[in-house]
C-alpha cells in the first residue's frame, strides 16, 4: 500500500463499538452534509448532483432544493466532485446502512473530523489504497495475530504491565440497585478485612459503598477495584451472589500475546 501523504498510526489493543479492528480518519469533512444528524441532501442525490458537467449546471439544476444556509455547502461539495463522487460509490458497495447487523463499514461523523470503521482488513486496506490521498490518521492492531485476539477476547485488556504488578482483573461497579445500602457497607468492611494485597478499591467505589456519593444511571467513572488473582475473585463472587453488579475485564500483558504472534 502506498501513500503520497504519511498519515499518523495509532496501534489499538480494543474493538471499536465491539466489531471493529481498523479505523481511519479521512480529510471529507463536507461528508456530515450528506451523512450527519441533518444532512441537505442523501447520498444517491448527491451523486446525481455531482454528475453535472459544471458547477453552474449543478447549482442551477439542484436550486429549488437550496436555501442561503446551504448553498455554500452545495458549492463547496462540488468542488470536491471526484473525490465525493468516488467515496459515495465506495461505500455504497459496503451497504453503509447503520440498520443493518454488522455492517462491513461504519462511519461517524462529528464537527471537522470523519472517521470510518472496518471489520476486516481487506476492506481496510483497499479504502487506504482507493483513498490515500485524503487519510489523515490510522487505528489499527500491530498484528493479525493481535486482530485475532481482541476480536477472540474483546473483555480483555492488554496492557504492557499488571496495575499495582501482579492484579489481574478489573471489577466495574455497572448497577447500584442490585446491593441495598447496608449490603454495600458489608461488603465494603469485608472487603477492607481481605488480605491487602489481594483487592484495592477506588476512592470513588468505596465513597458510593459508604453512601457518601451517588449518582444517576448505572454506573459512574471511577468505581471500580483491583483485584489480584482467580482466588480473590471467586471469594467476591461467593459473598456478593448476586450476578451483574461488576462487569469484570481480565488483564492480559502484551508480551504474552507476543508470544504467540511470534
């Protein structure tokens, strides 16, 4: 694959959405005109406005459908033509409908940037090799090997070292109507009672468990714990009982995934 511009590479170790291994940002800004919350017009009538020979044909054509605010935007995309005509007829052959179940191709659009999203990396790399002139930065595993694994094992989180160098889950606190308050302080004072080095909580958890914070909806940032090994994790699921008050994300270093890749 070769690029006239060097676009940045981030190497991720996380699906996108929970589908997706590859994304890239891309320079069609104008694309949230015909793709965003309130576009001026669909994408089959963008092309059919794009195949006018000149933009005055094209303005004169598409007028009745225009007003002050978005006649500029219909310039501007015109200006574009090939570019726009060809990223249209791209994505069409990937059935870009957000309805569908796991479409092949996912796009976001927000305020300048525009990002795309690919299940596989066949269809990633042809988008970069049809498109390389307008790909401004690349998210994508470092390996095939490593693709395969977060797509295996999309609950792990692959890190280069364990926190606090040897725990290896991470429980998140997701619903406070399963535990009534005075099993939320029970469990605080038993977990505070556990061997030390066996389960850390975090100052926003163990605040929510002393009642001294709340909030709305079923989880909040920061109330999570550490805790170090299938032991300590079996012992916490024994004594809650209750199933989904954490969802529970499993560490894993990079340089075990190496040596598979390797």
């Amino acid at each position: 694959m070769k690029m006239t511009n060097t676009p940045s590479i981030q190497y991720i170790n996380k699906l996108y959405y929970g589908e997706y291994a590859y994304s890239c940002v891309v320079d069609l800004y104008e694309f949230h005109l015909i793709n965003g919350r309130n576009p001026i017009m669909s994408r089959y009538s963008c092309k059919l406005y794009l195949e006018h020979d000149t933009i005055e044909d094209a303005m004169e054509n598409w007028e009745w459908t225009m007003n002050t605010r978005t006649k500029p935007y219909f310039e501007t995309i015109y200006k574009r033509k090939d570019t726009y005509y060809n990223f249209i007829k791209w994505l069409d052959q990937y059935e870009m409908d957000y309805s569908r179940y796991e479409p092949a191709v996912r796009i976001r659009t927000e305020s300048s940037k525009l990002s795309l999203y690919f299940r596989d990396e066949a269809t990633f790399e042809d988008f970069l090799r049809t498109f390389a002139d307008n790909v401004l930065s690349i998210s994508r595993p470092i390996s095939e090997v490593r693709a395969n694994y977060i797509r295996n094992n999309p609950k792990d989180m692959i890190v280069k070292k364990y926190p606090y160098k040897n725990f290896r889950y991470k429980l998140i606190w997701q619903d406070k109507y399963k535990l009534k308050d005075d099993k939320k302080q029970a469990f605080l004072k038993w977990c505070e009672g556990f061997a030390q080095d066996s389960m850390k909580i975090t100052p926003q958890l163990k605040n929510f468990l002393n009642k001294k914070t709340h909030w709305w909806g079923n989880s909040a940032y920061g109330a999570y714990m550490y805790v170090r090994d299938d032991f300590a994790l079996s012992m916490i699921n024994l004594y809650l009982s209750e199933t989904n008050i954490f969802k529970v994300r499993k560490y894993v270093l990079e340089k075990d995934i190496e040596k598979i890749e390797a």
